[in-house]
C-alpha cells in the first residue's frame, strides 16, 4: 500500500486537525515523543481538573498521518478521566481513523505515547516546558520510541537544572579518530583566511568563543556551517551565543564528533548522536578543529 | 496541463480548514512519469494491429516488420548521435543499466575487478553496485559537492589497476544536477576503464551527442521523452564488449533475447525524433519555467532553501527545502490543492529513509525531510508556476504553525 492511500477520516484529520496548539498554566501536563532526525516530533498538550481531561491540544512535525493520530487521540480522550484516557490504545487510534497504512503504524503509537507520556509526567510531577527552537534542534529521541524519548527529556531536564553547571562543561577532549591522517587535507587547526573555505559544506567543532566567531566569519563565504557541540546549550557570552543562533549555522547539540573519514581528503564525519547514542554519517568537505 | 481528476472532499471543516474543490490537476511531477505525447500514439498505433509482424519472420509481414525495426534503430541513433549499430533495444532504462554494468563486468572481468560509481546515483545503479558486490566485484560510491556534482578529479582519484568500469547518471533524477560527464568522459580516454552513462534524467533536456561526448555505454528510456513505458534502449560504443543478461533467442545481436516490442520501438522512435527537433526551444522554455517558480518560492516563502546546483540543472528542475516542516505532509496539502509534486522525504518512501542523493549533498536527515521537487515537462504552461504559488505559501505556513519544530528567526 502507497504510504498516501490513506482512508476518508486520516485525510479529514488531516485537512483540519481538531485541537491545534498549545495549552499553558499550572494545570497543564506536557508530553513530547518522536525525533526530527526521523520525520516527526509529537508534543500534546493536557489541562487536567479533578483527574479528568478537560482539554487537550497538540503540535506536530511530521507526515500526514502523524498529524491525523494526532488530532484523533485528542478527540478520543477529551472529557475522559486519566484512568480511561490510559485505556486509549495504539489500535484504538488506528481504529477511529479506519486504519492506517501498514508502513504508517508507528505513528499511531506516537500519537498514543504522546497521551501516556503526558499522564505519566502528570502523575510523577515532571513538568516539561514547550521547546525552545535548540531544544527543539536538539530534542533527539530514537524513532517511535517512548522510552528513548523519555530518556532525552529526562536529560534535557537535568540540564536545565543543572542550569550553568552544563555550561562550565568543556568539551570533550577526545581525540577525533583521522584528524591527524587528514590534517592539510580538509582539517584545519586554525584557518587564517576563511575564503580558503568558499562555498565548501564546513564542520566547526565547538572549542568556545574562537571557533563560534570563525563560524560566524565562514558564513560569508560558504552556505554551508555546522557547529558541533556536546552540549545542550551554547556555552558562550550571550552576545555571540544569540548571534550563532540567528546565523545561517547549523547547530548540532548533543552531538560528539567520533571520526573523519575520506580517500586522500576528507568526504564525511561520523557523528554520535549523543541523546540517542546512535551514530550516522555526515557528508562535509572540511573540518575545523580549532587549537586553542 | 490538465487532467480530468477530482481532490476528494474534507468531511469536516473545523480548526484550519483547508480548501479543496474540483479543480483540474496541475502536474509538477514529470520525473515520476510523462504523458505519451499524442503525435507519438498516433505512430504507434497501426502496430498494434496492421503491422504485427515479428521481424524474426521470413515472409514479407516480417520482412516489414525487420525494416520498421531498423528505421525506428536509426532514429533512435540520431537522438544519440550514434551509429544504428550501437544501439540495442530493451525493455526500459532499469534493463539497460542491467546490461551495461552485470553485462560489462562479467564480460570484463579478466580485466580487474573493481567498479566506481557515485553516491547520488539513481536507485537502480545503486543497486547494481550491491548486487556486483555480492557477485565478488569491490564497488567504490564516489561522494559529491554540496550541489550534488561530482568532480572528475575526485573520480580519477578513485581509479586503481583493477578498475573496469565506471558509471555516473548524466544528471540526477531528484535535484536535477548536471554531472560534468564530457570532463569526465575526456578523463577516462585512454585509461582503459570504460565509461557507462544512465542518462534519464538528462535526455530530452540536454543535448546527448555520442559522436562528441566519448561515452561507452549509455541508457536511456523512452517514456522520459514522452514516449510509452516499457521501452529503452542502451547505446553500447563500438568494440565495447557485453555479456548478455537475457538469455533467449538471441534477438539484438545476442545482447538482448526476446522478441521485440515493435509498437513500442515505434513509439520510442518517434519520441525521439520529436524530442531532437524541439529541444532547443523547449529547454529555454522550461527553464524560464524553473527560474521563474525557483526566484517566485525563495523570495515568498521565508526559510526555504534551493537544493542541487544554482546553474547546472535540468531545464525542468526545481527542488526546495523548507525548515520545520515535512514533505509528505507538504505534498499531501498540494494534493488537496490539486496540485501534484514529489518529496524526498522517508515518510514519502517505502523504506522511511530520506533521500540519498540530499543525504550525499551534506543534509541532515532532519532537513532532507522537508523537501519538495516539482519537474516541469512539455505541457507545462506558466499558469501552473502562478497556480502554485497561489497555494504553497499558505500550505508552508499551515505546516509551520501546526509544527513545534518551526521557530521564525
């Protein structure tokens, strides 16, 4: 089956989602499952009195039936109690939707795992806070997975109330595997011009404020500049740090630089995905390891 | 172009509806599949039934069917530049990328044992390089620039002793980047590896000039020249050498068994000749199209990014990134709109992989989820850009607002 045939209900919920949005204030339980890196990011959003839903709204990134599992749980749940939202199934979401594609389940358990992850913060007194666009960037969770998920949320938590604690972290020292094979060959250590660079797709590795301003500086002459740090946060002076944010660099948080590979030049990275601890491929011409 | 098809009507209409009516289709999505041009029908159909004859035949029905054989060779020759006898009929471009790279290598395997390829090839070279691999040859996927081109000097940087064969696409089939093929083909003169083209994407857009271009082998279709499905053709040079894949009665010089589907061939002939006299013109059409929508969406639509080359593109290609937002969703909106493109996004595929080919231009799998190819064709008309400038902005920002993931900068 085509991953657009798609039944009657999943194109109406689609077209016109129910509950679009966000909910805030003390009453408000937050759940978040799903990964950007896969195609999808879940966030609902429940205002809970007396143990009952009375109501619910949502946010999603992602295919067309991620949006309709979407919509239809928080129509199958509103009104209900915790117990009974909790009753609300994988299946169900699939059955009130008339069925999903085979290739496309996964996203009803999404939908469901967004609901029980909202009730289960609810329950433990874990409050989330709506993402913030590099919390958003860095919000990686293994794909379709509540309990990556939960994992990932949990660390982002503990590093917002680590507060500056993460932000004293140095990165890592560990040395990259193949920086010292491709030094002259597509990794530099300091880059004195930055028009050597022009128009090649550069990975600035995160060494604080030197290699954030280089970063800054590649962009006039290349589109193309990932920044790459361990951290969940920029740990530089707010003034630089707003100003990468704003810039046309990629920033990938969470994220350890394992290895530079080419034949004769350097042709990708290996990247470690660092919330999920999963490892992929980054096709980059040149790689900056700033000494400093 | 319009066709007679009908959107299927929103039950509901609640928080952002969307509007859906009977339009016609606006058709973006030419490198999925052409319509057979009406003059190319025409040609074909009195084989279906008058001239039916199997040129394998002695009596004078096959005689006649032989010679339509070889007239429709040569027009296909001429599309090429080449010569009658280097081309051979096959059942689509997916057969013929079979012969050129299982036929050239088992032939040639005395020769050395290892094949280069690239990594924004299409899906059927790509899995052509798995299957010699299985069959014991080393195949090496040279990496493009960020517009998706690969350099001739990267290539040869690949070559080893052992190298037979290499194989690159004319241009690619998704972001629409013309390789730099003559450069390339220049650089393997001489070195003895021989050098396979699968020009799909590229034919009838591009000028193929096999007596100026030094290529081996090359494959082409006959439905992206607005002819029918089923048919292609590979040109295999002269003293190139081939071991057939199909085994049977021996029919294209051995090369490629089983009768031929003459209608077809007809069909395949005639699309050709119509594709050589109209090219000129119809490229500086197309891409008038192409620079107008790809000037229209980066200027309107904030955060949105061209994919592939600015320059060294298909006449007919456009391909964007949006941020925040994924593709399948965004041509399921179009669709409602009436409008038909495609996307490289995994939850559009049948592997929820994204993309290769924009995975090998350095995207993130995150980025590669939200774009949208629209390909212009013959019956495209400048009313359609307008039509879907009419309707993208407003389905990006939809997405955007039902996305957590889209945060203006």
């Amino acid at each position: 089956m085509k991953s657009t045939q798609y039944s009657e209900k999943v194109l109406d919920h689609f077209r016109n989602p129910r509950n679009v949005g966000v909910l805030e204030g003390e009453d408000v339980a937050i759940g978040r499952v799903g990964n950007p890196v896969c195609g999808d990011l879940m966030e609902m959003y429940v205002r809970i009195q007396d143990d009952r839903i009375v109501d619910i709204k949502f946010q999603t990134f992602g295919c067309g039936s991620a949006i309709a599992t979407s919509s239809m749980i928080t129509e199958l749940v509103k009104g209900k109690t915790l117990d009974e939202a909790l009753q609300v199934t994988r299946a169900d979401v699939a059955d009130a939707l008339d069925g999903l594609p085979p290739i496309k389940m996964h996203c009803s358990n999404l939908a469901a795992d967004a609901l029980h992850d909202a009730i289960k913060n609810w329950r433990s007194g874990k409050k989330l806070t709506p993402l913030s666009a590099e919390q958003a960037a860095a919000a990686g969770t293994s794909c379709g997975g509540v309990q990556a998920a939960e994992a990932a949320v949990e660390a982002m938590r503990q590093a917002v109330s680590a507060g500056s604690g993460a932000l004293e972290a140095t990165p890592s020292a560990v040395a990259v595997e193949g920086a010292e094979d491709f030094k002259g060959k597509g990794v530099f250590t300091q880059v004195d011009d930055p028009a050597a660079l022009r128009d090649k797709r550069v990975l600035v590795l995160d060494k604080g404020p030197a290699a954030a301003r280089l970063a800054l500086d590649l962009t006039r002459v290349t589109p193309r500049v990932v920044y790459v740090t361990e951290l969940d946060t920029l740990a530089l002076p707010e003034e630089l740090a707003a100003e990468l944010k704003r810039s046309d660099v990629k920033i990938l948080y969470k994220s350890r630089l394992l290895a530079v590979r080419g034949e004769g030049e350097v042709e990708k990275v290996l990247i470690r995905d660092l919330d999920e601890d999963t490892e992929y491929e980054l096709f980059v011409d040149a790689v900056v390891l700033l000494n400093v | 172009m319009i066709l007679l098809w009908m959107p299927a009507r929103p039950c509901g209409s609640r928080v952002g509806t969307m509007t859906s009516s009977s339009e016609p289709v606006t058709y973006l999505d030419y490198q999925s599949a052409r319509p057979v041009d009406p003059r190319v029908v025409e040609a074909m159909l009195p084989y279906f039934t008058e001239h039916f004859g199997n040129p394998a035949s002695l009596h004078a029905v096959g005689d006649r069917a032989t010679e339509v054989l070889e007239q429709s060779r040569a027009e296909v020759a001429a599309f090429l530049g080449a010569s009658p006898e280097e081309v051979i009929f096959t059942s689509g471009a997916t057969e013929a990328n079979n012969l050129a790279l299982i036929g050239y290598a088992r032939r040639n395997r005395r020769s050395g044992s290892h094949v280069v390829i690239t990594e924004v090839e299409h899906i059927s070279i790509l899995n052509l390089g798995k299957f010699l691999e299985q069959e014991g040859f080393r195949v090496t996927r040279v990496p493009p620039d960020r517009y998706g081109r690969v350099s001739p000097e990267k290539l040869r940087a690949r070559l080893t002793e052992e190298t037979i064969l290499v194989s690159v696409g004319w241009a690619n089939n998704e972001i629409g980047t013309i390789q730099p093929i003559a450069a390339i083909a220049e650089m393997l003169v001489g070195t003895g590896v021989a050098f396979h083209v699968d020009a799909v994407a590229a034919e009838g857009q591009i000028p193929l000039d096999m007596s100026k271009v030094p290529v081996d082998l090359l494959s082409i279709s006959s439905n992206d020249i607005y002819g029918p499905q089923g048919v292609g053709a590979l040109f295999v040079r002269k003293g190139v050498r081939l071991a057939p894949v199909m085994i049977g009665g021996g029919q294209e010089r051995g090369l490629r068994s089983g009768t031929e589907n003459l209608a077809g061939i007809v069909g395949m002939a005639a699309a050709a000749r119509i594709a050589s006299q109209e090219l000129p013109e119809e490229s500086a059409r197309l891409a008038a199209l192409r620079d107008k929508l790809i000037g229209r969406v980066l200027s309107e639509i904030p955060d949105s990014h061209l994919n592939g080359h600015p320059t060294e593109r298909l006449p007919n290609n456009a391909h964007f990134r949006f941020e925040g937002i994924e593709g399948e969703s965004l041509v399921l909106s179009l669709r409602d709109a009436g409008i038909a493109a495609s996307t490289g996004s995994a939850c559009s595929s049948k592997t929820l992989e994204p993309s290769h080919t924009l995975i090998s231009c350095g995207l993130l799998h995150e980025e590669a989820h939200g774009s949208l190819e629209l390909t212009f064709g013959r019956f495209s008309k400048e009313q359609d850009v307008d039509r879907l400038m009419e309707v993208l902005p407003g389905v990006v920002e939809r997405l955007r607002r039902l996305s957590p993931l889209y945060r203006k900068k």
